[in-house]
C-alpha cells in the first residue's frame, strides 16, 4: 500500500517503522529536514521537505495515487486542511487525522465522516484516557485489551508470589476456575523473551501473563496470577492538561479524584469545568504537598503532565511516600522501558495507544481491530472468518486443523455475544470473531492471506 504520513513527530515515527516493516511504500512528510534525514537513515521510506497542507507539498508527495494519507503533525488544523486537499485536489480514498483540540471533538458534525473529507479521527487524548481507565478499573493489569465491542478482553498481568497458579502449569488453570469461567492463557513474556503456552508450561513469578477472558470474569482469572488489590476508590491526578483534565472528567462521578496543576490559571479553568474534582495548585514534585494530600492513602497516582521526567521522578516519590500503585504518562520509549516494572508500576506510552487505532484503520479488511504490545514488537488482533469452507481457509475447519504461522496463537473466537475459548476441536464459523496474538510480526502477511477469502478456491 502506498501511504502518506504527515508530520515526523513521535507517533508518526512510529506509525512509519511499524508500516515500512510490512513492505508498504511510506512517504514522510515534514519541515524539520535534520529529522527527516535522521529517519531516512533508520527507516526505508521516502522524505519531503514542506508543509503538510500545501497542495504543492502534497503533489511532491506523491498524493495523486497514495491510497492512504495520515495526518498527524503537532497542529489540528493543518491535519484537518491536509485531508481537505487530500480529497478536493487529489481524490485520496482514506484520510486519517490526528485531533486533540477538544473543541472540535465536541462537534463531530464538522470533523466526523461523511461531514467532512476525514475518514478516520484520532484523539491520543481519548485514547489515553480510555486506556488509564480500563487499568485503573483494573488493580494489577498491567494491559487491558478490548475485543468485539468489549465482549472479550486481553489482559496483561504480572505473576506474583501468592497466585494459586504460580509455580503451576498452565493447565491446572481450569481446575481453579469455576464451572461457568473459563479463559485462555494467549502468551508468556519471561524476561523480554515470548514463550507459547502450552499445557505443560510452568508460570514463573515475575512472569507476564496475558490471557483471554469474558470481561466479567477478568477479575477471577487474574486472581490466580497475584493477590486480590482492592478496587481503587481515591485517584491523584498529576498535571491539568487535554489528557488529565479528559481522564478527571471521566472518573469523578465513581471516584475520588485530586488533581494537581501547576499552572494558577489552568487551575481556574479546571475548577469550572469539573464538577466533584478537588483541583490543587502546585509542583507534582513537592513532597511536602504530596503528604499534605495524604498520598499515603491514595489508590492510583497518575502523573499525566507533559515532561517525561517530571512524571517519572513525581511517581516514583509518590511511591516512596507510600501509594499502593503509580502510572506514568512517558513519551520516550526508552524511559519506559528502563523504569516499568520498578517503583512506577505502569509506564503509559501515548504513542504505542494512538498506534494501536491507527494500525486498525490501516490494516482494515478482515482485521478489525489491532493492538500493539510490547512496544510494537507484539500485536494482538481481531479477525473476521469471512466466506464459506469452499472460499476460506478457516471457516468450517476446526483450529487443529489451521495452518498458523509460527508464533502464532488463536485466543479465543466470539461468536454472536458469546466468547469461546480456543480448544483445538472448536469449528469455526462465518463471521466468527477471532483473537489471534503474534509474538512476531513477521508473520503478519501469512494470518493477512489465511483470513483472506478467495473465490478461486471454490
């Protein structure tokens, strides 16, 4: 596929490398030249100097035949006015922008498809918030993956001393559940190194667990990996910009929610917007105010401002100062990785959740859904068995009889409202819903071509 990315910022970095890595043909499109030149070096893709709204720029681009142009720059409008000329000038088939201004999200009648030349709009802000949600509900998920319009969830959890299945193999697990639960351990990461589960397999602490579950019953499956953590109930919030001040709005009708801004202006806005917040004003690095506002007894500490290192260093004293669980907003990937696991429990990455919903609309077809994990080296996905036994691969055979690609695992298959754990003698069906996790993405095009009905075959 030929695609257009404007803007050379963190998330269209790594929308590139992820897309060049499946042998698309990327375009970058950017006015920072040393940027560009630096990602040329690193990535196979082709680099224009410009700005991303000039049709000029965009005809240099390429724009005539790109079947795709994403546009995600740091300003909302040139993103908006790109995708304008993009299909007035150029008759682009799919447009996706990047939108935070929560002005405009309030009115999808000027930005929403149909109303407007955007297919597909992106708010890291909403995404962000939704994803800290889903952990905070929660307590001890490291990764909260949602399938089928939520039928079905993914979670990531680390194994801890005390699980009734640590130090057991995987296949007691059904022993432990009730009858009317079941789940499906989908992958294991022991030291940055994936093991496929099998039957025999042996959880070690400190391994990290990702299973499939019913959302109803992701709670009593993650208590066979650790300790029960009590539900949250009082929530600090570092930091009163877009993402701190959505997640604030979002919580505070279930939750006791602080938020702490350092900005006495934005501090105003915040107190009139926010209708049963507490709204501080102060440094998230204070420690003397951290104890004033008895940290010590605060569920989950968000620090959600725009300086990495400013979120790591409030986070990590909120956890020495005594909060049960600290999750940090970090841009750079290589600070997550350094510091996830220590004293901040959950590292956030913007750009890998942002990533995830673009890779969805990018990759379409039968794909329905794409998560990135592990920092885009993993990805989780939700395919739809389409056509029938004589058209498809899949359908009307049973799982043991598939010709997956190594390091490739079916989860689980949602069919209708009812989630179906992935036992070698299930059959699958048309317009089942399947949960396949890859441990290499190097296999992408093999699952692509094996949900991929064709009439040939008939």
């Amino acid at each position: 596929m030929k695609i257009l990315i404007l803007g050379a910022g963190t998330v269209g970095t790594s929308v590139a490398a992820a897309l060049a890595s499946e042998d698309n043909d990327i375009t970058m499109v950017d006015t920072d030249v040393p940027k560009l030149r630096e990602l040329s070096e690193k990535i196979d893709l082709r680099t224009v100097v410009g700005h991303a709204s000039h049709p000029s720029v965009l005809a240099q681009a390429g724009a005539e035949d790109t079947e795709m142009i994403i546009a995600v720059t740091n300003s909302d409008e040139v993103n908006i006015i790109a995708c304008q000329v993009a299909d007035t000038l150029f008759r682009t088939p799919t447009k996706i922008a990047r939108v935070r201004e929560a002005e405009y999200l309030a009115h999808p009648e000027l930005i929403g498809r149909g109303r407007s030349s955007i297919d597909v709009v992106i708010s890291p802000e909403q995404l962000v918030c939704r994803h800290v949600q889903r952990l905070i509900e929660y307590p001890g998920a490291l990764q909260v993956l949602e399938f089928a319009d939520g039928r079905a969830q993914l979670v990531a959890v680390r194994a801890r001393e005390g699980g009734a299945l640590v130090h057991h193999p995987i296949k007691e697990l059904r022993n432990h559940l009730p009858s009317t639960v079941d789940a499906r351990v989908a992958a294991i990461f022991r030291g940055g190194r994936s093991i496929m589960p099998e039957g025999h397999t042996v959880i070690e602490v400190g391994d990290e667990v990702l299973f499939l579950a019913d959302r109803r019953d992701i709670r009593t499956v993650m208590s066979e990996l650790r300790k029960v953590e009590r539900p949250a109930r009082r929530l600090f919030l570092a930091g009163g910009g877009n993402i701190g001040r959505s997640l604030a709005r979002l919580m505070e009708g279930a939750y006791s929610v602080k938020i702490l801004e350092r900005s006495r202006e934005r501090s105003k806005l915040l107190a009139e917007d926010l209708q049963n917040s507490i709204v501080l004003v102060g440094d998230c690095a204070d420690e003397d105010l951290l104890r004033e506002e008895n940290i010590d007894q605060t569920d989950v500490y968000c620090a959600l401002t725009n300086d990495d290192e400013a979120n790591i260093l409030s986070a990590m004293l909120a956890k020495r100062l005594g909060c049960q669980r600290v999750l940090s907003l970090i841009n750079r990937p290589a600070y997550a990785e350094l510091v996830e696991g220590g004293l901040i429990d959950i590292a956030i990455s913007p750009q890998q959740v942002t990533l995830s919903a673009l890779l969805t609309h990018i990759r379409a077809g039968t794909m329905v859904r794409v998560h990135s994990l592990r920092r885009g080296a993993a990805e989780a996905i939700e395919a739809v068995a389409v056509g029938d036994r004589r058209t498809s691969k899949v359908v009307g055979r049973a799982i043991e009889e598939l010709e997956l690609p190594p390091a490739t695992t079916i989860a689980g298959i949602v069919r209708g409202e009812q989630l179906l754990i992935a036992h070698h003698d299930v059959v699958i069906e048309p317009n089942d819903h399947l949960i396949l996790l890859l441990t290499d993405k190097r296999q992408l095009k093999k699952v692509e071509l094996l949900f991929r009905a064709d009439a040939s075959l008939a």
